[in-house]
C-alpha cells in the first residue's frame, strides 16, 4: 500500500504533463487542417518542391 503515495502523484503528473502537451498543440494549432494532409496523400500529383 505504501506504493500507492508514489504511483498515484506520478500518474497525476503524467496526466498533466500530456494535458499540457495536448493545449499546447491546440494553441499552436497543429490540427488546423486534418482533412487537407489525409487527401493530399491519395493524389497521384508529385510536389517536388515542398512547402516550408
């Protein structure tokens, strides 16, 4: 049982830590555009020169 004090603030950390990761992909806005990159891999086109 002591085990317990050490796992359950642990997992709250790690909780936190991929709760914060999670906002912070939101705000920088990383899922802006899901549907554009899910089809512009099934096109035939080749883009030699990608966007930056």
């Amino acid at each position: 049982m002591e085990i317990l004090a050490i796992l359950i603030p642990v997992s709250l950390l790690l909780g936190g830590i991929g709760l914060a990761a999670f906002f912070w992909a939101m705000r920088t806005r990383q899922f802006d555009d899901p549907e554009g990159d899910a089809n512009r891999i099934l096109t035939k086109d080749w883009d030699d020169k990608p966007k930056p």
